[in-house]
C-alpha cells in the first residue's frame, strides 16, 4: 500500500470510526465469492447507512483507489471480489425493507436479502416474481448488480420489471436518484435501467424501489417424464404455440435426473428411470389453474410419458426438492463444476442440448444440464476433476466450444449471472469491437479514475490461471 494510499485510509478510519477493517479474517471473508477465486482488499468498510458510501467512494475517488461493492458475496462469476485490491464495501448492513400495501411498491436497501421481501410481502397478499435460485441469501443489491432472474421469469420477468427506482453514489461520492417509487417515470435518459446489470462498474445502489404485484390465489405443480431431452423441448415450443401461459417451466436433461436419482437413492417415475423431466408451475385464480391444468394435462397426454401432480403445497415441495437436488447431486460426477447460464431461442434449445451431448463424447467429461427451458436459460454444466491437468484442458475446451455454439444459435452467454471475471474471454464471441468501445466509453464517462469494480466486465482475465480457494460458504449443499 502506498503512502498515499494509508493515508486515505487513516482519513477513512476518521470519518467512519468502527466500520472500517483491515484484520485478516475480515480482508478474506471479503476476497472470495461463489467462483472461489480469493483476491483479498486492503480494507474492508462495513456500511451502516447509505452516506457512508458517499464519503468511501468520495476519498476513494481522489486517491485512485478500487472500490468493489459488495452484498453477500453469492456471484458465480467473481463479480464481489476485489481483483485490484484497494476497498470492499460490503452493503449488508442496508437491509431495511419497507412495504407500501395500497400502493404496491417496497423500498429497500441494498443489503435487504430477496427471500425476506418476499416473505413480507406475501404476508400482504403480495408478490415479488423474481426468484433466483439464491433468494435465500443473496441481495437485492446484488440482484440488481446481475438483473437476476430464476424461474418464474417465464411469466413475470426479471429483476429489470420490477426497478422502479435507483438511490445511490456516483464514483466521485456524488448522490445519485435514477427513477422515483412511481410506476411512470420518463423524465431525462433512463440512467435507471443502465446501472442494472452492470456490476457495480458504473454506481453503486443503495437502495431501491421495486414494484410489487398481487399474490396469485392458487398455485398447481406438474412434473412429466419424456423419452429423450429433444422430445421435453419440442414440447416447450409446442406448449407454447398451443397458448399455455405457465409460470414456472423448468427442464432436466437425463444426466442431472440420473445424479438426483442415485444420490437420493429413489427413482422419480418408476419404470421411466433416467428420463428427462419437465417440471410446471401454473398459478392465478381457483377457476384459472382449474382450467390451465385440464388444458395442460390433455396437451402433455400426447407427448409425455408419463406425469405426477401435486395435491398439496407438501406435494409440490417433493417435486421441486428433485429440481433442487440436480445442482448438489452432480459432485458425484466429480468434484469441480462449470456452471453456465446460457441462453438460446426456444426453438433452439433441443439443438444446444443435442450439441452438449455431442460435447461430452467429445471431451469426456460430464455435460449435465437443467434450467429454465420456459425462457431457453439452460444451466450447462462441465463436471471435472480439479487436481486433473488433463480433465481441467479439457473442461477449458469445452468451455469455449460450447459458447461459440450459444452465440451461433443467436443466444447469448450469459442469462442471469452476469460477465464478472468468468466470461471475460468470451465476451469478445458475443460483440464487436464496436459494442465493447460503446460499453467502455459509458463506464468512462461516469467513471473517468476507474475506480468501480475494476478488472470486471471489460478487461482481460483468465480465470484458468488462478486457483480456487478450498472454502465453506454459507450456501454450500455439500
């Protein structure tokens, strides 16, 4: 650390007494996030109210120091580490969350943990759709930094449908309030939708206000086996074609029915064992799931093999605990997974799953795949053996093979997870020269020192030449 650089933090110290930290244990917790790449930062500042990041990023700003904000670390991209060092500004302690029933709009602070807003607000008869997989620890803050999805995107969108305002700072310390708590908003550029999705490269959001809709009455879960992953996807375009409007449409391909079913010991329909599943969700009134489920069973009739429906809210919860167990499941395949969250057209789904089937012939190596077949997000996973230089040359050529095939298909290489420091190396398959110059010169622009969350996004990194941290993490299943 330079002279300069101690003593802005000295200067820090001072004007956040109690929140700023440098001791080891601190420095490591904020050096890692789910890609388990370790990069530790010189302080850690543990925000307690919003201006406390005004006055970081203020002398951050000045000194040219690397801010990487923060929530509860859950990126599977390295998008939460401090790849340059300087200050990690962990945002947890924003977790405030305050509902407007009559209005329908909560306002929330960065920290607030997803799951938490929608448990209150259903204790208001009210929804908030988007569910991502982490909803149970990760933040709204880190929602927004991604634009997260999960699986009911199908129906009701991602994290982007339902910001109706963004409170923050700027890099140079200035506050910043981009959209209002009001569902029209058209005054000026939309700097609002910009900041989403982008990482905490261009701002960093303290808080925001997010539209709420009303919790549906009645929910109905569906799970149908099919002979073959082509035969379950041309169903999903088919279902589609036919008018069917579920809220939920997750598929699992052979390989990750064939993990859950040995780790759990149970097979999922007996005498169809290993077949691929699509798993439904219909929702909205009595008289409406009514009729969606007589509709979608006469359509299912003609293409599946064979299906089991849930009676009760315990009955639907066995369902998706298949779904949920497919991720943990997988170690038994090996010990190292790549996860990727691509996404292609509908109608190109059951070609990428024949492509990834292709791959693993080709490279020997495990391809399970699962996700939400209802908006073409498949979570294609690469299993490998770590400490195997053989198996982690080829999980690496498989890797960029298969999103070269995503960007042939017209899909895109990442749907939920955002670019961090992982798809770096491919960002360059998905834009032009010219749309990167474009996206570089906004990140300029509002942050001339280049002091947000550096390294991310737009410069080159090869996660392959790091090596990952052996580390228990709040949300780990094994």
């Amino acid at each position: 650390m330079t002279k300069a650089h101690q003593n802005a933090l000295d200067s820090l110290r001072r004007k956040l007494p109690g929140r700023v930290f440098t001791d080891e244990a601190s420095c490591f917790a904020a050096s890692i996030d789910n890609l388990r790449l370790s990069f530790a930062p010189d302080a850690v500042i543990k925000v307690s109210k919003a201006s406390d990041v005004g006055v970081a990023l203020k002398l951050a700003n000045k000194f040219k120091i690397p801010v990487t904000p923060r929530g509860a670390g859950s990126s599977a991209t390295g998008s939460a580490v401090p790849l340059k060092r300087g200050w990690a500004l962990d945002l947890a302690g924003l977790d405030s969350i305050k509902i407007d029933a009559v209005a329908r709009i909560a306002t929330v602070g960065a920290g607030a943990v997803t799951a938490d807003l929608q448990s209150q607000a259903e204790a208001l008869g009210l929804f908030y759709p988007p569910d991502p997989s982490s909803k149970k620890y990760t933040t709204l803050g880190g929602n927004i930094a991604c634009n997260a999805g999960g699986m009911r995107c199908v129906k009701y969108g991602v994290t982007r449908d339902y910001v109706l305002g963004l409170e923050g700072f700027l890099a140079d310390g200035s506050p910043f309030k981009f959209g209002l708590p009001l569902k029209k908003y058209v005054s000026g550029l939309n700097l609002r939708d910009l900041l989403i999705g982008s990482e905490g490269t261009l701002g960093v959001v303290t808080s925001a206000a997010l539209k709420l809709l009303p919790k549906p009455e009645k929910r109905w879960t569906g799970m149908f086996a099919f002979k073959s992953e082509a035969s379950a996807l041309k169903a999903v375009v088919a279902l589609f074609k036919a008018g069917h409007n579920p809220s939920i449409l997750e598929f699992l391909d052979r390989q990750s029915v064939g993990c859950a079913e040995r780790y759990t010991g149970k097979v999922i329909f007996e005498g169809h064992s290993r077949s691929s599943i699509l798993l439904i969700e219909l929702d909205g009134t009595p008289g409406e799931v009514r009729k969606q489920r007589k509709a979608l069973l006469d359509f299912m009739a003609q293409c599946a093999v064979a299906h089991r429906e849930a009676r009760s809210e315990a009955a639907a919860e066995k369902l998706w605990q298949v779904r949920r167990t497919c991720s943990q499941s997988m170690f038994s395949l090996a010990d190292t997974k790549l996860n990727e969250d691509v996404v292609v057209p509908l109608e190109k789904q059951a070609e990428l799953i024949r492509y990834t089937l292709k791959l693993k012939k080709e490279i020997g190596l495990a391809t399970p795949t699962f996700g939400h077949a209802g908006d073409g997000n498949l979570h294609v996973h690469i299993m490998y053996n770590r400490r195997s230089k053989t198996d982690a040359r080829k999980a690496k050529a498989g890797i960029k093979k298969l999103m070269q095939k995503v960007v042939d298909l017209g899909g895109v290489i990442t749907g939920e997870h955002g670019i961090g420091l992982a798809k770096i190396p491919f960002m360059s398959m998905q834009h032009s020269k010219a749309e990167l110059a474009a996206m570089y010169s906004v990140k300029s622009a509002l942050d001339p020192e280049g002091i947000l969350n550096p390294g991310k996004i737009f410069e080159p990194f090869e996660v392959w030449e790091h090596e990952p941290v052996d580390v228990q993490l709040p949300w780990d299943h094994r």
